[in-house]
C-alpha cells in the first residue's frame, strides 16, 4: 500500500529529476515552444518540494492537491495549468484515504489524464504530454517499471509526428522531427513514479 510519504517521496524525486533535465526540457522546447519548460518545470516542482516538507499533508490525495495548486500557482505558461490539473484531479479521485493500491493509483492517474485531456483538447497523437501520459496509465497495470517504459516510448513517439495542439501547433510541418518538450517531462514524472516505487 501507498501512503502520503510515498507521494511525498515521488514528488521530491520529480523535482530532483527535473532539475537535473531543465536544460534538456529548454533545449527541447527552443525548436518548438517559448524556450522556458525547462525553467518553468524547475521553478514549480522545486515550489512543490518547499511546500510539501513545510506542509506535510497527511493522505496521498492532499500531497497531490496540494502540489496541483503549487504548480498551479508557480508554473507559467499552460504547463501549470496542465501538470496542476493532472495532479489535483488524481488527488482528488483518491480521496481522503490514508493508504491506495496500485489499482487505485491507476484508476485515480486515468481521471487525472481525462482532466488534462478535456483541458487541452488534447488526444492521443496530437504531440503533447498526453502522448506519454496516456500509454503509462494503460500501462500502469502491469507495474511501475512498464509505465515508465511506456511513458519514454510515448515521448520518444512525438518526434516524427505534427503538433495539433499549444505553442508547437502554430509552426506546421516545422513542428515534425522533435521531440515534445511535455510529452517529455511527463515521462520524467512517471520515471520518479518508478523509481519511488523501486527505492
């Protein structure tokens, strides 16, 4: 069973991971986006990690409300928003339970993605965080360590496709040959899931 210090740990292991990639996320969102995923990414999740050690919420759902409005609150641009409603909507499908299954986990993350799904007008193929969110929820099921593989594949998959969807959307055909700077911090997240889970 899951309990609020495993989200805590997860949520702390996001933030070192992001950190040690910002410069990767940057470079990735230069060729399509506003150049600042990267720091923007940095700048929340490093928000999250104060907040939570102050904080302490005591439930897995109330550690990832409360790092859904961080984000929310830190993060410019529309991967805020996003990433924000990605977590509060799992938080909140989690309830006020002490502990949650795998299962629960699975089911909560698929609300979370639908939220970020009906947010965005995003679908699966339109070359956004939704490319890898969605493969690692299905993937979820079989273990922590087949959505992370799911999720890298998933983001890996953005480079030959068209961007239909945010900032990459506007540039066309130039938008075909890179890597989704979302679609790859999204599979940071659930790498640290992973990882968590492993440690």
């Amino acid at each position: 069973m899951l309990d609020a210090d495993f989200f805590r740990r997860w949520m702390t292991a996001t933030a070192a991971s992001v950190d040690r990639e910002a410069d990767r996320l940057t470079a990735l969102d230069s060729a399509i986006g506003d150049a600042d995923h990267g720091s923007n990414m940095q700048r929340g999740f490093a928000a999250v990690r104060t907040t939570l050690a102050d904080e302490a919420p005591d439930t897995p759902g109330a550690v990832l409300m409360l790092s859904g409005r961080q984000l929310i609150s830190t993060v410019g641009g529309a991967s805020g928003p996003l990433y924000g409603t990605l977590l509060r909507r799992t938080g909140k499908a989690l309830g006020e339970a002490a502990e949650v299954g795998e299962e629960q986990l699975a089911e909560a993350l698929r609300a979370g993605v639908q939220g970020v799904m009906k947010l965005g007008g995003a679908a699966l193929g339109d070359k956004t965080m939704v490319d890898a969110l969605l493969p690692a929820v299905e993937a979820l099921g079989s273990g922590f360590g087949a959505a992370r593989e799911a999720a890298e594949k998933g983001a890996k998959d953005t480079v030959p496709l068209l961007a239909r969807k945010g900032r990459a959307s506007y540039l066309g055909e130039r938008s075909i040959g890179h890597q989704d700077p979302g679609a790859t911090s999204s599979a940071l997240l659930i790498a640290a899931l992973a990882e968590t889970a492993e440690g």
